[in-house]
C-alpha cells in the first residue's frame, strides 16, 4: 500500500500545484467530445499502479538527483505556456513531470517499472487537433469516391458535395478524430492488459487506429446513402448523431474481440511483465531514510517554484489599443463597398478593423484583430479563430477548402493559410496569416514564440490576425493575383498601422 501511495501523492501534488492547468485539461475534456476520453485516463492509471503495487514493494527508494534538471526544464516549459495562454505545452508539461518527479523521489527502477502507466498519462493532453482539416479531407475523398461507385452521381467542391437528393458537408466532428484517440487510448489500455509480447501490443493498436478511420469513413457513406435512400427521412439531425454513436459502439466492441481473439495466454513462452520487477526486498538498514526524505523535499520544491513565479509575476497593466487604419497606397481606394457581408470568427479581440480598397475595378477586403496580455479566452492563435463557425453551424458561409500556401508579404516570404469560402451572396478566397513582432507567418507555434520572445525582451505584445479577401469571378487563379497586386501594394501600410498600434501600447503614459 505504501508504494501505491506513494506514486498516487506525487500525480495529486503535480495536480494541485499546476491546478489551473489541471483544471483547463478537465474543462476541455467536458467540453470537447474529441477529448472525453480523458476522463479514463486517471483512473486507469490509479488502476495501473494498483495492479503493480506488490512488486513496487520490493524496488529500492534510490533518488535520482540528475532528474530534478529536466523537471526544472519542463517546469520552465510551463511557465512559458502559462504566461503565454497556450495550453498544449503546459499540459505537456505537467504530465511530463509526473515520470520525472517519480525518478527525483523514488528512483528510475519504479520509472521503469511503470513504463507503461506513466506514458499513458499522455493520452490526458488534449492534442491533435492539426490532424482534422486532413482528416476531413481523407473523410470526403472517401465519401465522394463510394457513392460513385455506388451509383450516386456527386458535384464534390472541397469538403461540400451535392447528390441528387441533397446537399452534405464534411464538417469537423465528420473528421473521426473522437474515434481515432478515443480507440488509440483503450486499444493501448486494452493491449497492455492482455498481451505481453511488445510487437503484439504495437501490432494491436496500429490495427485498431486503422478500424478507427476506417470505420469513421464507412460511418459518413454510410450516413449520406440512408440519407438519399430514404429521401433524408432517417439519418439527419438527431438520427445522425444516434447512429453515429452507436456504429462507434459496434467498433469498439469489434476491436475488442479481435483483441480477445489474439490473446495470449498462461502457457505463452513470453515472460510475464510483473516477472521483471520482482527483486528481494532490501533490509531496512540498508535504506537511506535520510535520502529519501531529501528527494522528496527537493522535488517538492521544484514543483511548487515555479507556480510561486507565476503568481508573482503578475499581468502587465491593461492598456488601450487602438484600432488600426490602412491608409490607400499605389493607387487603391478605399470604399465603403466592401467585397462581401462576410467576417471571420474571432474570440475576443482587443480591437477589430475592417476596411476595404479597391482599384482597376477589383475590390479587396481587409479584415484585422488585435490581440494583447494573452489568456485562455483571448488569444491571437486561439483554435476558435476561423474563417467559418466550425461545424457548419454558420447558415450563411460554409469553407470549402483550406490549405496552406505562400504569398509574398511585403519584401518577404511567408507560408499562410489560403481558404474558400462560399455563401449565397459570393465566392471568396481568403488569405489570413498571424502578426508578431513585425513578421508575418501563419505557424500558431512560431507566432506564439516570437509572442514569448517579445514579451522577454520588453517589447509591445500586441498581435495581430490578419486575413484580405476577395471575390472569386471566374478562378482561384484570378482572385490569387488580386491578393497578391493588392499585398504588393499595401504590405507597407498594413505593416506601417500595425506597428503604429504596437508602439502606441508599449508607449509609456504621461503624467500631469
């Protein structure tokens, strides 16, 4: 019982120290049906140990000093994260420290012997979700390519597709990425109880992450012909989301007996995992008490440092932001016409622009949110910042396609997002890209960086995201060289008035 404690106290005060971190994973949990399976993360690994918790008795309680630098180096990693409202590296790296603070208080022997448990944590950080616009796209090129083979004739345009009996729509929670981490979780939980040759164990969950999309695959064709079979009387609202639910129980329990089938039993030549851990248990004087005692404390101290930093720090006093102004440059125009109604979704902007421009008879929109002192609720790389309400709950504007592309901004290069958006009233092509610290990209990590670089060096930490759009007439390939004539002309301007709103925040206050 005293081992099992032990590993137990050190995952609760990981938990209560970073407890505002700990508490956003358990929300996003809750609120993200891409992530529920997190629930069934701790308690299996409780579970885990509790199955170990006699052969953890016999392990010697050896310290590993080495241990508290990496602690420190994710604990930094947090802080950064912390600091700077992004979730994923300070839920990384409070699980990170679970294993570490294991090693730097009982020693590596009870790291690898929990191997498996402590890597399953893992499963607890909800990440991922730069896989679903691919697997979106695998979702409806599968789609489109099964009712053709079935007979159905399909107009595809990007992740829309209109059949004889209705239109349908590849939206995000169609992309499968619930069933691929919900299966890899329990597949991996699944596998380590019941097999004990590793290739089984890897053979088994590739196996089932496979079934799990394809069986994602097979669920929306699936969807779409009982649909057009029965003149979507069955198979829409409500029944979508039933029979989705329950094709993902019939997988579940399908993986499970292929698993069972599989099975290794007693007479297996493979050694038994526990088999390894069992050591003769050390007589108590060969115990250092003192050491342990000193282990503890240390990795203690090391866990509580850095929320005693965060707190300490404190959020930089909240300043105005004023909004920023285009000025007309190389003979566009500004006008009150703009290109379209339609506006992108962002979360709590310090400060909006919209303006328009147009020249030669082309028309530009210009579309500009200001960010500042990031937190969980407004922040520039927020993944509710999009084109389009996700899940096609916008009635008015749908995506049809977004992919990354490279766009001249100004005198630079930068890789940025390029998406079509369709709505009754026109066709859009949309460039957004992110604004850090005077450079233009549309990686989420590196702005989010160069955010944390600012922030260090003193510099203003106003932000910006950033999308031009424009009609699409005839082709893609036409309204692409509006956007670029329009961003050779006016990278100056919108450079000019963004660095304009930077300083105007960074700039001290004068007092009478």
């Amino acid at each position: 019982m005293r081992s099992f404690a032990a590993v137990t106290a050190i995952l609760a005060a990981v938990v209560l120290f970073f407890w505002s971190t700990s508490s956003a994973m358990v929300a996003t949990w809750n609120s993200s049906g891409n992530y529920s399976h997190g629930f069934l993360v701790v308690p299996a690994f409780v579970w885990l140990v509790w199955r170990r918790r006699h052969e953890l008795a016999r392990l010697p309680i050896e310290p590993s000093w080495w241990a508290l630098l990496p602690l420190a180096a994710v604990g930094a990693l947090w802080l950064a994260g912390h600091w700077m409202a992004l979730a994923l590296p300070a839920e990384l790296a409070i699980v990170a420290m679970v294993p570490l603070a294991v090693a730097s208080t009982l020693g590596m022997a009870w790291v690898r012997a929990l191997a498996f448990p402590l890597a399953f944590l893992f499963f607890a950080v909800p990440l991922g979700e730069s896989l679903v616009p691919t697997l979106m796209d695998w979702t409806a090129d599968f789609t489109v390519v099964a009712l053709k083979l079935s007979g159905v004739p399909v107009y595809r345009d990007g992740l829309h597709f209109e059949i004889p009996s209705g239109r349908w729509s590849v939206v995000d929670s169609c992309s499968g990425i619930r069933y691929l981490f919900a299966c890899l979780a329990t597949s991996s939980l699944y596998a380590w109880v019941i097999y004990r040759s590793t290739v089984r164990r890897l053979t088994f969950v590739g196996l089932s992450a496979l079934i799990a999309v394809l069986a994602n695959w097979l669920r929306a064709y699936g969807i779409v012909m009982l649909g057009h079979l029965s003149n979507n009387e069955i198979a829409t609202g409500t029944d979508h989301l039933i029979y989705g639910g329950l094709f993902f129980a019939f997988v579940m329990a399908l993986i499970v007996l292929l698993g069972a089938l599989w099975r290794e039993d007693s007479r297996s030549e493979s050694p038994p995992p526990d088999a390894a851990l069992a050591q003769p248990r050390l007589p108590a004087a060969a115990r250092d008490r003192g050491g342990r005692i000193q282990g503890a404390l240390a990795t203690l101290a090391m866990l509580s440092i850095w929320p005693a930093i965060s707190l300490g720090s404190g959020s930089p006093r909240e300043r105005l932001v004023v909004p920023p102004e285009l000025l007309p440059q190389a003979g566009w125009v500004e006008t009150t016409s703009a290109p379209s109604t339609w506006r992108p979704v962002l979360r709590n902007p310090v400060a909006v622009s919209s303006q328009a421009f147009t020249k030669d008879g082309e028309s530009v929109g210009v579309y500009i949110g200001l960010y500042a002192n990031p937190t969980s609720e407004s922040k520039l790389t927020s993944a509710m910042n999009r084109f389009v309400v996700p899940d096609g709950l916008d009635p008015h504007w749908k995506l049809a396609l977004q992919e990354m592309t490279d766009a001249r901004i100004g005198t630079r290069r930068a890789t940025i997002y390029r998406g079509v958006v369709v709505g009754r009233e026109a066709r859009l092509l949309a460039w957004q890209w992110y604004w850090v610290d005077g450079v233009a990209t549309a990686n989420a990590f590196a702005a989010s960086a160069r955010q944390f670089l600012a922030r260090l060096r003193g510099r203003s930490d106003v932000s910006a995201w950033i999308a031009v759009y424009t009609r699409e007439s005839e082709t893609t390939d036409e309204a692409a060289r509006v956007l670029r004539g329009f961003l050779a002309d006016m990278s100056g301007s919108i450079e000019s008035a963004l660095q304009e709103a930077a300083d105007e925040r960074a700039a001290p206050r004068s007092h009478p």
